[in-house]
C-alpha cells in the first residue's frame, strides 16, 4: 500500500509542476524524476504483490529505472543551482540506461509466456546482464550523489562571493535531498530492497510536504538571485562564475599590481567605516563595487587576496562589530534581536550563526560576560 500511495503522491506533485508559471529546467527535469520515480514505485508494487504474471515487459521496469535516479539528482541539483538550461550532453548520463534496454532487448521481443518464465528462474538466460546492471547501478548510484554534493558545496562557495545574506538562496534543503537519496542507495547495497522501496515512497511524500512550504519550488521561481545578479548583465551560474574567475586573472596579472591593491583595499575599508553599507541586509557585491567606483570581479579579487576572506564574510564581521558597538552604548535597553536587525542581519539564525563563528562564542555568552564585566566596572 506504500508503495502505491507513494505513485499517487509522485502522479499528484509532477501535476502541480505542469501547472507551475515561470517554470524553470530544473523544474522540468524534477518533473520527469517524479514520472520516472511514479513508474518504478507502480512497476515494484505489480511485482511485489504477483501481478508481473500479467504484466512482465512493465514489471521489468523496476531493475534499469535504478539507473535512473543518480542521474537526475545530479541534474536537478546542478541546474537548480546553476540556472543552465538543458543540452544534449545533459542526456549522456542516461546511456547506461539506454545501454541496459539494447543488452536486453531479447527479453522485451519475447512472448509473455517466456518473459514469464525468465522472472520464475530468476533471470535466466540474463545471468550476465543483471550483475553488469548491478554493478553499473552502485557505482552510478555512488558517483552521481557525490556529484550532486559537490555542486552544492561549490555554490555555496561562490554565492558567498557575492551576497551577504544567503539564508534564502543557500539551498540546505537540496542538501536533504541529496541525503535522503544517499540513505535509499545504503539500503540498497545492503540488500534492503524493501526498506530502500519504503523509504522512496516516504521520500515522495517528503517531498510534497516541503515543496508546499518553499513555495518557490511549485508556484514561482526565487526571483532574488535574477534579480540581484541581472544587475550586474549576468545570472548567478556556473558559467558566469567560470568567466568572473577568468576576468579576476586577467586583473591579477594585467590591472591590478600590489599597489593598486592596497589602494583598493584602503578605498573599501574608509568606504565601510564611513557610510556602514554592511546595515543594508540584501548588500551584495555588486551594489558595494559600483558604490565604490570598482569592478566587482577586482573588488573581489582583493577581498580574497588582501583581506584573507570571502565577500560574504567580510560583511558579517562588520555587523558584529555593529552589533557589539550598539549593545555596549544601549546597556540592556533593547533586545538582542532587536540591535542584530539593527546591524544588518535579516534573520536570528543568521546572527547566532554568524556571531559564533566569528567570535568563537555564541550572543548569549558574550552579552553574560559583557554584564559581568559591567558589574564590576560600577563597583570600582
């Protein structure tokens, strides 16, 4: 039965991304994960409850569908965090896939009585296909979820270049997917089929349940990040990113010397002390580099190079110091809340976060030892 109430769910969520305006590539290719997803949970029930005697072509479906699933994640994940449309080299990943159908293409010409007879000996005739489908689909399995985590490891590093907030871009729950679909593969190395099948279906209804709480993902796409870098003639992909590192070498080596490093350096530290552009919560890099006069790919080059840091950081150190600077002159007067939005933070976790590591200590424990302090300078 879960397995069935996993199809319906996967059926009823890929509609709502047919529905959905503004629909991105990585829409589309979760939409046809959740297809492929739909057809091998149905395929898996029709074997598991003995109804591949009337459908054995369908039924076979459930063993090259795992070949699938890798791929996909690896793709949702990439153009998810790229905004990369689709091309044809995109397909390539699924030639295992393909490859699977050509090496069996024998079993599908057969007549229903001899698929039949192929499932009641357990493969028979196709001994050598499954443990070379076996094999393909672990280490398929294995490769595409590691890919799919460094993706996300390399976007976060380069939206921290860029943004000084990214607690609505950071994308943690593509984390939870990549997790989730990590488990599932365990359990399938280990021979828990049944459980793996189990947690698939739940792994549909998770998905339903957050993709309704990030609207983003089924009503519209997160125009911040477009928006944002349309600004600056270019979107936040990978791409842009592969031509900004390749501008900010052609700074290091042609433009911009030790000098006139330093120079920028002096420029954007006065420009920050002065006009505190770190209390403006959606700063980007963008918005700071043209408020100096800079191109952002140097400003950037020297953020990393002079200062030791990315962008990102860089900011959030300035708003702590804010932060300690208004507590320490409004002793208690307001809450701590209240003077972290007042120094830039848009969100509480983003404060706690971010004030831990770079003081090494969270708000609570240095407000405590602030106090302390106090206490004994107004007894001396």
């Amino acid at each position: 039965m879960l397995l069935l109430s996993g199809f319906f769910i996967a059926i009823f969520i890929a509609l709502i991304l047919v529905s959905k305006k503004n629909k991105s590539d990585a829409d589309f290719i979760l939409f046809l994960w959740l297809a492929v997803i739909a057809t091998h949970l149905l395929s898996i029930y029709f074997f598991t409850t003995y109804r591949g005697e009337k459908y054995p072509s369908f039924v076979s479906l459930s063993m090259p569908l795992s070949l699938a699933h890798g791929p996909f994640l690896f793709l949702y994940a990439s153009k998810k965090t790229s905004g990369k449309r689709i091309t044809f080299y995109d397909f390539l990943h699924f030639i295992p896939l393909f490859l699977w159908f050509v090496f069996t293409f024998d079993f599908y010409s057969f007549t229903t009585k001899k698929q039949i007879e192929v499932f009641t000996h357990q493969g028979k005739e196709f001994e050598t296909q499954n443990v070379i489908r076996v094999t393909i689909t672990y280490l398929s399995g294995i490769i595409y979820y590691i890919f799919s985590l460094l993706v996300l490891i390399k976007y976060h590093k380069k939206i921290k270049q860029h943004f000084s907030d990214v607690e609505k871009i950071n994308f943690n729950w593509l984390l939870y997917f990549i997790i989730w679909n990590f488990l599932i593969w365990i359990f399938i190395l280990c021979n828990q089929e049944k459980i793996a099948y189990g947690l698939i279906s739940f792994f549909i209804v998770w998905i339903g349940f957050f993709g309704f709480r990030q609207t983003n993902i089924f009503l519209e796409k997160d125009n911040r990040l477009d928006h944002q870098m349309s600004v600056n003639a270019q979107e936040l992909t990978t791409e842009s990113f592969g031509n900004e590192i390749n501008l900010e070498s052609k700074h290091k080596n042609k433009l911009v010397n030790e000098e006139e490093v330093k120079i920028i350096e002096q420029k954007l530290l006065e420009y920050l002390t002065i006009h505190k552009p770190y209390l403006n919560p959606e700063l980007t890099l963008q918005q700071l580099a043209e408020n100096i006069g800079i191109h952002p790919n140097v400003l950037s080059y020297t953020i990393n190079a002079a200062l030791g840091k990315n962008f990102y950081d860089l900011i959030n150190e300035y708003r702590i110091d804010e932060f300690i600077n208004l507590y320490q002159n409004s002793y208690n007067k307001y809450t701590i809340l209240a003077l972290a939005l007042e120094s830039g933070f848009n969100s509480k976790s983003a404060f706690n976060r971010n004030f831990k590591k770079i003081k090494g200590i969270t708000p609570s424990e240095f407000i405590s030892r602030t106090n302390i302090q106090a206490s004994f300078s107004s007894i001396s």
